[in-house]
C-alpha cells in the first residue's frame, strides 16, 4: 500500500482543528497515522517527561517501552539531537533498545511545539527492513509540525 499523505494530512487535520490538547492529538495522530500503512506495525509517541527521559505516550500496536532516557535507543537519539532518525536496520543501530523483538525497522521524529520546545518523539516501527523512505519522514514531519504548532 502507498500511503497518500495529502489525505492523511487533510484527514488529521480536519479531526484536531482547534484542539491544543497534546494528549487528544497524539491519540487521534497515532492511530491515523498507523491504520494509513501496512508497514506500521506499531505507531505512538514517547513524551518528555523529565530531564533527558521519555515516557509511553499514546500509541497502536503491541506493549512499547515505558521509559526511554535521551541516552538510548533511536527514540533517545531522536529527542537528544533533535534530528529525524531514519533507520533500515536497527540491528545496526548502536544501542538500539528491543522494545519489541519483531521490529526491523524504525523511523522517528523528534515533536515540538509552536514556540520550538521538544514535546516528545513520534516512533513508527516496522517488521520490514528498510520500510521508511525520506518522503515518510518529510512527510510526517509536515504532519506533525501542522497538527502541534498551536499547542501551548
């Protein structure tokens, strides 16, 4: 399946118009987001929670991790770097954290706000290797900047 990120962004767009809830719209981004793609085996977000640590936020999928620090894993690379960490193999990633031993694959997006402070990192793993392209990232990276630009 080719996922239309126009309809996706319009779709997304059109359930959290008005909502600066960071919760509701991770909820309602998560599960459009993985229900768009057979290649997203689990789609949810790891919110900041404290200094360098990340913690479960709302996702679609089987059980995540609960805490991640900004030390590890490719989420922690992502909020610790503020960079889209786009990854075929996560076996050859240093450090990589097995939340789940059926992911291959693995594309995250650090998550900030309108005024530029890190919210936390949207995860997307997949059971595929090499599943993401650089249209996912800037593409979702779009998405996420559109749908969390008002949130205080």
């Amino acid at each position: 399946m080719t996922i239309d990120y126009t309809t996706l962004a319009k779709t997304i767009a059109a359930l959290t118009e008005g909502e600066t809830d960071t919760v509701s719209l991770m909820a309602t981004l998560a599960c459009e987001v993985h229900h768009a793609d057979d290649r997203f085996d689990w789609t949810g977000f790891y919110r900041v929670a404290g200094p360098d640590l990340l913690k479960i936020g709302p996702y679609q999928g089987g059980h995540g991790c609960l805490t991640i620090p900004f030390s590890r894993g490719v989420c922690g690379a992502a909020a610790q770097t503020g960079k889209v960490q786009l990854v075929p193999d996560v076996d050859a990633f240093p450090g990589h954290i097995a939340c789940a031993s059926s992911t291959r694959s693995e594309l995250v997006l650090p998550v900030w706000n309108g005024k530029g402070r890190l919210l936390g990192v949207f995860d997307i793993d997949s059971n595929q290797a090499d599943a993401f392209t650089r249209r996912d990232a800037d593409a979702l990276t779009d998405i996420l900047n559109t749908t969390f630009s008002a949130v205080p």
